[in-house]
C-alpha cells in the first residue's frame, strides 16, 4: 500500500525544532525519620547498593532508597555534614564540623571502622573521585583547604592549600580538574588532582556565594548553585562565565544529570528549580516544584531519575523582639523526612 504521508525536508526540519514534551515532577514519596531535627544537610544517594545517606544532626540515617527503610545509622558525630561512597573499595566517609572529624565505616554493613581528625578546619563536603582514586575533603573553617585521602586506608596523604575562606561543594571532570565553591569569596578555586597543586581561582560574579556544585564532564562546564536566584555556569577550561540561569532563593546543593541534561537545584524558600540544558551555553527553566520550606540540599538516585532532599517542618515565626534578633521558625519535633521528587 502506497503512503500518501510525503517527508519533505521543510516538514523534517518543522518536525524536529518541536519542542519535547512538558515535564510533570512532583514529590513522589516521602520517607519520615523522626527524631532530633535541630540540623541537617547533604543527601547521598546509592544508586546501585539502593541505600540512602541523610546527614542528620549527630547521626547519618541509612535508609533503603526504594521502601525508606531504616538500615541503620553511622555516628555519633557532632556535626554531620558531608557523605563519600568509594564503592570499589568498600568504604564510605562521612565529615564532622564540629569537631573536626572524618569517618571511614564499610558500605555493605555500615559499620564505623576508623575516625580520624581532618586536616583542616570545620570539614564540610567530601566527594570520591574515580579518576584519581582519592576522597576529598573540603575545610569549610578557617583554614580554607581540602583534605586529601586515601579511601582504601583511610589515611590522609595530603593537604591541597587553596588560600579559602569558607569551602562548600567540589567535583571533578574526570580528567584531572577538581572545582571547589568558595562561599565567602563567591569564587571557584581549581587544582590538579595529579600534582595537587592550584591551578586558578574564578570568579563567580554575578553570581552572590556559591554553594552546591556539579560538574558537566561531557561539555566542560562547572555549575554553581548562589545565593542571589541564580546558577553560574562556567567554562570548566577556561573559567569564563557563559550563562546565569535563575533559580529559586538559598540553594545549598546542586545536581546536573547528564543523562536527561537537567540540574536540580533545591532552594530553601519551597521550591526545587529544574533547568533544561538546551546547548552547553543555553538553559531555560524546565519546572519549579513545590517543596517544603527548607528543603535545599539534594541527592540524586540515577536508577530512578528522582532527586532526593530531607527537611524537617517548621511551626509559626515567633514575633520579632524589639532589639533582638530576627526570629526564626521552630522546627517541630519528630518531623524529619527523605522526599523523593521525580516524574509521574
């Protein structure tokens, strides 16, 4: 039978300039936890193991990424902050600010297996890093350095200087270059995971902070969630700054998924802002999710394409005091929870 459908090359080119189809993301699940909610921060999610990480005041939560199970907890720590997986090694690592403090436990059994002081102040993000096989630590403190260590030992081999002031996200583009965001000098300072020497400090202008960072390998950008509405994308070789697409207030995480070519940006003020990488120069606005207020930190499960956040729920402000400082939203006890935002 002959078809009468004629593919001309004008209605091939009208066909594929049609935009893709809408996103719809919402929270598609909820994991309560409970207990002590006075502070919490970085989400890790393991994809393959199926596990996810929580950062949860004196603790990290283990919970089972498909049915929010608790498995079982690492700790106690005085501050938790930051979650590390080497999985051809076994070991995991998690930061402790308070106290200065780095812990080396067993990834199948979540077992702690050796504690150790960092070497340098307040340490906040640790990220692996495949390329170089080392784990690194970023000194949020006064010493504004990172931590480098060795994830099969659990020994710190090194210390990279930056000359920081207040570390936050780091990543790396699998070809020697790792990114570190300086929230105090709204920069991005650059070294060589080989030599370990620094390389560069970009600024981050117009961009305000700079707290989460992801890393677009494939295209050679750097991104950097800021505190003024907006993510800095830079070239990741040169340091230029290419585009500024806006986002939602407060970030302090931040997600670039090759794979759909989207970043995930949590921000405190009930939202997560997904943007559409259209040309490694060009991103527009894909949705903005409603989420609870405070929910700004992200992991990411790639099995499953959900970004993953935690927040506890806050209770009325409290008037403000003449004189006094500005009140702050109680958080309500026993609220904790793991959301899961993805697609329906």
């Amino acid at each position: 039978m002959k078809s009468f459908l004629r593919f001309t090359p004008a209605w091939f080119a009208l066909v594929t300039l049609l935009p893709a189809a809408r996103a719809e993301y919402s929270i598609v699940s909820r994991f309560p936890i409970g207990g002590d909610t006075s502070g919490y921060d970085y989400v890790c999610v393991d994809s393959t193991a199926r596990r996810i990480y929580v950062a949860h005041e004196k603790r990290f939560e283990v919970l089972d990424a498909d049915t929010g199970k608790k498995l079982g907890e690492i700790g106690p720590v005085s501050r938790a902050h930051g979650i590390a997986l080497a999985p051809e090694f076994g070991h995991g690592f998690v930061s402790s600010g308070i106290d200065d403090l780095i812990v080396m436990f067993d990834l199948k059994t979540q077992k702690e297996l050796k504690r150790f002081k960092s070497s340098g102040s307040n340490p906040d993000a640790i990220e692996y890093d495949p390329e170089s096989k080392k784990v690194y630590a970023a000194n949020h403190g006064t010493t504004g350095d990172v931590t480098v260590i060795d994830p099969a030992a659990g020994d710190i081999v090194a210390t990279v200087k930056l000359g920081g002031k207040k570390l936050e996200g780091i990543g790396f583009d699998g070809r020697g270059h790792a990114f570190v965001n300086d929230e105090e000098m709204s920069a991005i300072h650059v070294f060589d995971t080989q030599t370990l020497a620094k390389k560069a400090t970009w600024s981050l202008a117009p961009g305000e902070g700079g707290t989460g960072l992801a890393v677009d390998a494939k295209n050679h950008r750097v991104m950097s969630a800021c505190a003024n509405f907006k993510v800095i994308v830079l070239d990741s070789d040169s340091g230029k700054v290419v585009a500024t697409p806006a986002i939602g207030e407060d970030p302090d995480g931040l997600y670039y998924d090759a794979k759909s070519r989207r970043i995930f940006s949590p921000n405190a003020d009930g939202t997560m802002t997904i943007l559409q990488q259209e040309t490694p120069d060009k991103y527009s606005v894909l949705q903005t999710v409603k989420t609870p207020i405070g929910s700004k930190t992200i992991g990411f499960d790639e099995k499953t394409g959900r970004a993953v956040s935690c927040v506890p729920k806050f209770g009325p402000k409290p008037k403000p005091v003449k004189g006094g400082p500005a009140p702050k939203a109680p958080i309500l006890a026993g609220s904790f929870e793991v959301i899961l935002v993805g697609e329906k």
